[in-house]
C-alpha cells in the first residue's frame, strides 16, 4: 500500500492497496497500519522475523509457481503472455494494467501475472486462463488447503476483470501445493470480498485522515493478538490472553466482566456471567499459578484432577518413547509434500536407536523397520507401551500406513490396543501448571531438573531448517559439517525421547502421592491383527511397492486392484479413530470440532416408570 498523490497532510492523497494487504487486514488490522505508518514516516519499521522456515516457504512456492508457469507454457507455447511485475508507483501501475487489457483483447490462452489496477485497488492474478469464451482466474498457493486470504484475493481479480470487461468464467481455483486445484463460484465470493474492500478502504482512509499513528487498543482496529506486532503488547498489557488454554471468547466474556489481566483473574473471585463455573475455576488456578511461577522463578503445578492420572499405564519393562522429526516442506516431486526424516526410539534400558529417512523408499523401509521393532518388542512383552507426548506420532503413523499401503491393520492395533500412550490429553486433564504453554519443553522446568535444553536444536523448527542445512551441506560435498548438523539433530530428537520418559515417571509420582493405584488398564485387545491372505500378498509382490522402482502398466493396475479389495475397511476406520482420540482427550481440545455436537446440560422432562 502506498499514498498516490500528495501526502499525509492533503486531503487528495489516496491510498492504493493490493490483494496482499486485503489479506494482511484479514489477518491483522493493527500490524497492516503499524505497516502503514511506517511508510508514512509515523513510526518505526516494523523489524522482520528472522525466520528460516518461512524463507524456505516462499521459496518452495515460488518454485511451485514456476512448475505451473512450465505446465501451461509446454501445452500452449506463445499462447501464454507474460506481464512483467512493474515498479510500485501509480503511473507503473497504470502502465501494467493497459498492457494487460491489451493483452486480453488478443485473446490468448493464458495471461500470467495479469496486472488489475481500478485506481485504488492492485493486484496481479497468477494465472487468467482461457475457459470456452471466458477467462478463469487461478492463483497458486502452496498450502494443502483454502485459507481465506486466498479467495477474497481470486474474488479480487475476478471483480477487477469483469470490470475491465473481460468475460469472467463462473468459478475460480486455487492449484494447491500438491497440484489439486480447487473451485469456488465465483459469485459467492465477490460479495464477501466487497465487504472486504470496503472496510480495508475506509480503514486506510481514516487512519491517513488521522494524521497519527495507529494506537493499540483501539477498538476500530482489529487485533489479532498473536503476530509479531501483537504480542509484545499483549505481554506488556498482562492480557488474560497469556493464560494457557485461553480462547478468545473466553477472554471477551472476561474483558466484559472488568477481568482484563493475568493478575486480574487469579485475583478474581466469580462466578462470571457467560462461562460455566468449572471453567472460570480451571481458567483462575491456571493465572494464579502462572503470576506465583513468574514472581518467584520456582516451577508450579497442582494436581486438578488426580482421577484423570489413572489413565496411565503401569510400567513394563517393555515400554518405549517414540519422538518423529518431520518436514513438512520436503518434497521430490512437487506434488507429495512431507518427510519423517528421523524416527527416536528410547527404551527403558536408556537405549536409544535413531530410524533415518531421506526420500520415500528409505521412509517406506524406515516405517516397516518400525513396525517390525514393536512387533517383536510385544511379543517378548505384551503389556508394554508406546509412550509420546501430542498427536503428531499417532497422525504420522496413520498417514505413513495410508501413504504406502502396509501396516494399516498393524496400527490399527496399535491404537485399539491402547499400546500408543499419548502423555499430553493426560497432563491436561490432571494438572495446572505455571507455564503459559503445555508444550513439553515448557513442562520441562518440572522434572528435568539442571538437565534443561542447550545447543542450536532446540525446537521442532529448529530440527526442520538444520536438516535443510545438513542436506544442503552435503550437496556441497562438505560431509564432516554435515555429520555435525546430524548429530545435533539426533541429540535434540533423543532429549525429547528421555524427557517423554521422565515426564511418564514424574506423572506416575504423582499418581502414587495421590492414592491413585489404578493404573493397568485392560486394553481392548479386538480381533488379532489379520495376516494378509495369499492373493492379497500374491498381488504385492508383483505389484511392487510404487516407491523404490518405477511400475509397469500392468503392476499399477494389479496395485489398484489390491487397493480396492481393502477399500471399504479402510474407508471405516478414520471415524472410530477420531471417535477414540477424543475420548482420550480433554473436551476443551475438541469440543468445538466440526461435526461433533457437545451437551453441556441436560434436564430429564419425562422419566418412564422402571
């Protein structure tokens, strides 16, 4: 965005904004003008974060975007024109946009980076591709989903064109990273995108009319509360928002109430008009413990619900913890994104062993290795557990099983057998805790003791950009660094490993001071794990398994075959998975999921005589 004519101080100075900044106001109003401001001269820059994995991501998408500039380049050749991006200045826009009327009035096949000006709004449209006798807008988004910034920008030029009048196709997509485009009526979005514009104008009006800088806390201007623009304010302000656990409807019922800080709320004495008392009470001991925590330096926690502790299993001998470290950015194709590159494995020997991946075929070999280790490991101990701490573990291995076809109903076993122990829905439905996060490095402070974290892993980010440079250095032929990135990347996962270990035996502690003895669940062991039948391993081995070699037409077809013959089985599953998941996990985790209906109360009008 930037000031067209005259400055601050005239009142004919207009403001033109782009598609991007409609999606930064639906993002966050208070970071757009403190943006703004600083182009105005009315504050400070606003300092960029130094983020390794978001450089990484506009560079894939760059990469995506140019794969797709190939695609339609090999099928339509010269029929593809190109605008160039032009310079950010009034008279470059104008320029662009006359060039790319002109363009369209030639009808080609496709016009890349369309220039759309209307004298206040910018943008420049991937793809306007040709459609029957309509053009349809597409835009590439390396995500595997629609964000909604994403369609008020393709509902933006498709109103921009249709008023250059150029004939506008019915729908408009998005090519998603993994190369599915989506389509959405073009008719829908318009309206909400107009709404939109509207509002983002009168915003950008108004703030330059003010002649002062944006002011936190304003209530015109909407604030996410959690961007780099945000936060800093946030933890100056002591927001109830700091809490752990707090949403933002809790907090807005709070503000309502005259509860507006951290301090404030573990001060306050209820009850709360709009939330239920046993949430004020959990949300009251949660900022008490964190103003004691903070005030004093000392880790503090209390035990909410020492019931909710006999979800843990007793100890076995056998029991492992299993850490992953993914990449969710790692691709070889442009189309299947996301690699478990490291697999930990810690046992109660204090053995640690390190599964490693660094394209699909190692990643299909690594996934059956594993199986494999637990296979044995139960069979040696049947009442031994998988322990972890978050989904991540439990969703990977459904996805790995579903990716490659193998070991579905070995972990299908796992999860009805309860041998995968997530720590996490456990730790969240017995404690309250000084931290203002559950994650299990802000847990650490509690039972690590002078063990704490150190070294340049110390995060699932950090681990993702350091196995980036590992490969990198590698490429570069620079293996003794390379061998130095990877030991630091073994020694982050194996910490995370002992101290999923040392979180279980502090919970298991706790449970004992607590007269909590029921600690051996009987696990639903189900039916046994069914062997595969001799058609079914007949069709595999001539299949292949699609990752390691390349498939004649024949083995794709006997593949789909064999895929189909477990489709409906397959197909059951995620429900009864998500169902038990949830189970597990505390309702404030889930209970506004789409698709779940969650009774707070109930009252029995009739009750039929026994």
């Amino acid at each position: 965005m930037f000031v067209a004519s005259g400055d601050a101080e005239e009142a004919e100075a207009r403001v033109i904004y782009s598609a991007s900044d409609l999606a930064a106001a639906s993002r966050c109003e208070y970071a757009l003008l403190r943006s703004f401001d600083a182009k105005l001269g009315r504050g400070p820059s606003v300092k960029a974060v130094d983020d390794d994995l978001l450089r990484r991501t506009i560079e894939l998408g760059d990469a995506h975007e140019q794969r797709v500039l190939d695609d339609f380049i090999g099928r339509y050749g010269d029929g593809v024109v190109r605008i160039g991006r032009p310079a950010y200045t009034l008279a470059a826009f104008e320029a662009a946009a006359h060039a790319t009327a002109q363009a369209f009035d030639r009808r080609p096949a496709v016009v890349y980076q369309a220039a759309l000006f209307d004298d206040r709004f910018v943008g420049f449209a991937d793809f306007v591709v040709a459609d029957g006798d309509r053009y349809r807008v597409l835009d590439t988004k390396l995500a595997r989903r629609a964000k909604i910034q994403a369609l008020l920008q393709i509902a933006g030029y498709a109103d921009t064109l249709r008023s250059m009048g150029v004939p506008v196709a019915e729908t408009a997509g998005l090519i998603l990273g993994d190369r599915t485009t989506v389509d959405y009526p073009v008719d829908d979005l318009i309206p909400v995108y107009r709404q939109q514009r509207d509002r983002l104008r009168d915003l950008l009006d108004a703030h330059l009319a003010s002649g002062a800088p944006v002011s936190w806390g304003d209530p015109t201007v909407g604030a996410c509360m959690r961007c780099e623009c945000c936060v800093p304010n946030v933890v100056a302000d002591d927001d109830v928002l700091l809490v752990a656990g707090m949403r933002m409807t809790q907090r807005d019922t709070l503000m309502a109430e005259g509860i507006g800080t951290v301090a404030d709320l573990a001060a306050s004495t209820g009850p709360v008009d709009g939330m239920a008392a046993s949430t004020f009470a959990g949300l009251r001991t949660q900022a008490r413990l964190q103003v004691q925590q903070r005030d004093t330096g000392v880790p503090q926690f209390e035990i909410a619900d020492a019931e909710a502790l006999g979800a843990l299993p007793a100890k076995n001998p056998g029991d492992l913890f299993f850490d992953f470290e993914g990449d969710p950015l790692w691709t070889d194709d442009g189309v299947t994104w996301g690699l478990e590159y490291m697999w930990g494995v810690l046992d109660t020997a204090d053995h640690f062993t390190p599964l490693w991946a660094d394209d699909r075929p190692s990643e299909r070999k690594t996934f059956t290795e594993f199986l494999k280790l637990v296979r044995k490991r139960r069979e040696r101990y049947p009442d031994m557990h998988i322990y972890h701490y978050a989904a991540y573990e439990r969703t990977k291995l459904l996805a790995l099983a579903a990716r490659y076809g193998v070991g579905e109903d070995e972990v299908d076993d796992l999860l009805r057998a309860d041998v995968l122990v997530d720590l996490f829905p456990i730790v969240r439905s017995s404690l309250r805790v000084g931290a203002p996060s559950y994650s299990l490095k802000a847990l650490e402070p509690l039972y690590m003791g002078a063990e704490l974290r150190s070294g340049e892993v110390t995060n699932a980010a950090a681990s993702i950009t350091e196995y980036e440079r590992y490969r990198t250095l590698l490429d570069e032929g620079r293996a003794d660094e390379a061998a130095g990135v990877l030991k630091e990347i073994r020694d982050y996962n194996e910490y995370d490993c002992r101290s999923t270990r040392r979180l279980r035996d502090w919970l298991l502690l706790r449970a004992f001071e607590c007269g909590v003895t029921h600690l051996t669940r009987p696990a639903e062991k189900g039916d046994p794990v069914p062997s595969l039948d001799e058609t079914a391993q007949t069709l595999m081995d001539f299949a292949g398994d699609g990752v390691s070699i390349d498939r004649t037409p024949e083995q794709t077809a006997v593949a789909l075959i064999q895929t189909a013959r477990g489709y409906l089985p397959r197909e059951r599953k995620p429900y009864w998975w998500g169902h038990f998941q949830r189970l597990n996990h505390p309702v404030d985790e889930w209970g506004d999921t789409s698709g779940v209906f969650l009774v707070e109360d109930a009252v029995v009008e009739h009750a039929p005589r026994a």
